[in-house]
C-alpha cells in the first residue's frame, strides 16, 4: 500500500496490552506522565481568563505569516533575558502550532527527501516519525551513558555525510536529560544548520540555568525550538515557535512561505501569550520546584539500590536509570506493571547497551512517591 507508515504495525504492543489488563484489573502507578494538566499542574486559570476576555471583542483574523507581531515580542524578551541572552529581532520569531509543527516546517525547510539528519540516541521518540513524514533518514550520534550522557562529539562528527543537512540537539535532553552548556567543537566543524529543541529549558536541576544553543553557536544557523506545552504546562493550548538566530536569518524569507502554508498558530493562544511570558512565571518557578522536589526524592530512593544506576539530570523532568540483573527491558517493564507499577522500557527511546527504564518526575508527588517504593520492592 503507498503512503507513510503503510507498513507499521499498528497493533498494540505487549505492553499496552498488559496494561490496558492492569487497568481493567484494578489500576496502577503511572510513573511515565508528560501530560501536566493531568498531574495536578494546571497553569492559573484567573490570569488565563483575564488574559483572554481583551481577546473576543477585538478579534480579527488577519494573520501574519510569523505570527502576531505582540507574541513574538513576547518570545524576544523572554530570549533577552536567558543566560547568556540570545539577541534577537521580532521578525527572527516564528510562531507555530506546536514544538513538533515546527519540526516539521524545519525539515522541510533544510532538506529533501532522501537526505538525512542526525539525531541522538537515545531520544525522544518522535523524530522518526516526523523525518518519515518528509521521507528523511535519521542518522543516530550516540550520547555516551558513561560520561554522563554526553554527546560522542567524535561519533557525531562521523555520522555526517554529503546528504546531511541538520543536527537535531535536545537540551535539556529527553530522556536523559543532559544540558549543552559549551559550545560543541564537532557542530562547528561540521558547519551544519542545528535545530535545538529546548522544550524543558525552565526545568533545571543539575545546572543553573539551560544557555541558549544559539547564544553559543553564534558560528552557525541555529533554530531554537520552544513552545507553551512545557513552559507554561499547556499542551492543549497549541502554540510553538522557532527563533533564529543571526546566522539563521537567511532562511527567514522561505519559511515564511511555509509557516504560511499553514498558518497553524492559533490566534487566541498568540494573544495570551504576551500575559503568560508577563504574569506565568510565578507558576513555571512553582512546576520546576516540585520536578526538582521529586528529582530529590527519586534520586536518594534509588541511588542506594544495589540493582539501580542513577544519574542525576542537568534538567528535564526525566530519570533514565539503568538497571542491574534484566536482560530484557520489555520482560521488566510487563513484570513491574504485575506490580502496579506503569514505567517506558528503555528501547522506546533508542538504541543503548544495558537495560534501562524512564521514570517521569513531573508524577503528582503522592503517586511518584509510592511509585518509588513499590519499584524499589519490586526490583
Ligand atoms: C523533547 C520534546 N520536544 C517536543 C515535545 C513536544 O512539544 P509540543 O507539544 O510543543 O509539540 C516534547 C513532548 O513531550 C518533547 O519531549
């Protein structure tokens, strides 16, 4: 049959087979959330409903091709006030429908079908699928477990070839939530336009704060990928955007043409978006707190574990602990939902020696505590 994903199996897998049975059979802890609004952390609504009731009696729709021109000073003072800050202009903001739109509207932009971009492994899952949609290869750079999940500069250097045409950067990185705080040596010797998704810049641990990738490659195109679905906790709200930096802004013009191909920016969430940058911080210092709240009570649960390996994350909401003793993730992940207890196996983010399981710290801390216990029992 023709067509994307023509050939993919789409039967449910061993593991959402056991645990639609899990469910069925009295329920779970699911420790595998990324879904704040069903976590208890819900972005006040009060400043919400303000925001939007300027937003009905002056409704027009004349929309730009970069989005509303308000939105995206927003998106420029917010970059101004990163560290480093990353300077930029309104007309260097693309507003978008989500963080994965804007993924799309880059590929199409950079490359061709046939041509290829490299990804990290391990990784957040939906690359593949967004590359399949514009008929791209990815090509894997491994982040090294024992360096603290650092990127194979050498290896990513290595994995480009004449067809090439993108680095995708994940900082803080889903899963394993190692944060590019310097700039790479191998991204400038490659010279390649670079995508970084910085989706979960506000959420720290490890580090102080996340450096704009674009700040530090100043030396190359650089396409800064963010949006309000982890910001601001409000995935439902639908808005992204791209920034480029100076070296990117070559490609302003043409992706105009495709931002305005679709136009998918919703104009209500592009006109509240100047009040959440305003009044929205209070609650994103209050998220991070209780990520790192739990991060805290993870950490010091499982650290002493003889069978668990645990590096504490730059940033991130994620633990990406590798575990002792299994050989095999799925055989692990089915044995824990028998528990009660819902984790990812390692292989739903790549391709690593060793057996890993992802736990997600944005849980509702009751949950995510007796989570931890019945985990460390059963391990
Ligand atoms: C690393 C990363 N980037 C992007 C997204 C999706 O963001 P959006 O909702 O803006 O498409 C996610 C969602 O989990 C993510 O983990």
């Amino acid at each position: 049959m023709p067509g994307v994903f023509s050939d993919l199996d789409l039967s449910p897998n061993p593991l959402e087979l056991a645990r639609r049975r899990r469910l069925a059979a009295g329920g779970y802890l699911d420790l595998t959330s990324s879904n704040p609004t069903l976590q208890g952390l819900l972005f006040p609504p009060d400043i919400l409903r303000a925001a939007a009731d300027s937003f009905w009696d002056t409704r027009r729709y004349q929309p730009d091709p970069r989005g509303s021109e308000a939105a995206r000073a927003a998106v420029v003072g917010y970059y101004a006030g990163r560290k480093p800050p990353l300077p930029l202009e309104s007309d260097d903001v693309f507003l978008t429908a989500s963080t994965s739109e804007a993924y799309s509207l880059l590929f199409a932009l950079l490359a061709d079908p046939g041509d290829n971009l490299l990804a990290p492994n391990v990784t957040y899952p939906l690359f593949e699928y967004l590359a399949a949609l514009r008929g791209l290869e990815l090509r894997p750079y491994p982040l090294r477990e024992e360096d603290g999940w650092a990127i194979d500069e050498r290896a990513l250097y290595a994995a480009a070839d004449a067809c090439t045409r993108a680095v995708l950067i994940v900082s803080p990185h889903n899963p394993a939530g190692v944060v590019v705080s310097a700039p790479l040596a191998a991204l400038s010797r490659l010279g390649l336009p670079v995508i970084c998704d910085e989706v979960f810049a506000a959420f720290t641990y490890g580090v102080p704060h996340v450096p704009p990738l674009g700040a530090l490659h100043a030396d190359l195109p650089v396409f800064t990928l963010n949006g309000i679905s982890k910001l601001f906790a409000l995935p439902d709200l639908k808005l992204g955007w791209i920034a480029l930096n100076a070296a990117a802004r070559p490609f302003g013009p043409r992706l105009e043409v495709l931002n305005d191909t679709f136009l998918g920016a919703n104009s209500l969430s592009q006109h509240l978006l100047p009040d959440l940058f305003a009044l929205g911080m209070p609650f994103v210092a209050r998220m991070a707190a209780r990520v790192r709240a739990n991060l805290d009570l993870a950490l010091e649960r499982l650290a002493g574990h003889p069978r668990l390996r645990v590096r504490p994350p730059d940033g991130g909401y994620y633990l990406f602990p590798a575990v002792s003793g299994w050989d095999d993730e799925e055989t692990l992940a089915l044995r824990l939902i028998d528990e009660g207890i819902l984790v990812h196996p390692g292989y739903f983010y790549g391709d690593v020696p060793g057996t890993h399981l992802m736990l997600s710290a944005l849980t509702e801390p009751a949950t995510f505590a007796a989570g931890l216990e019945r985990l460390v029992q059963a391990l």
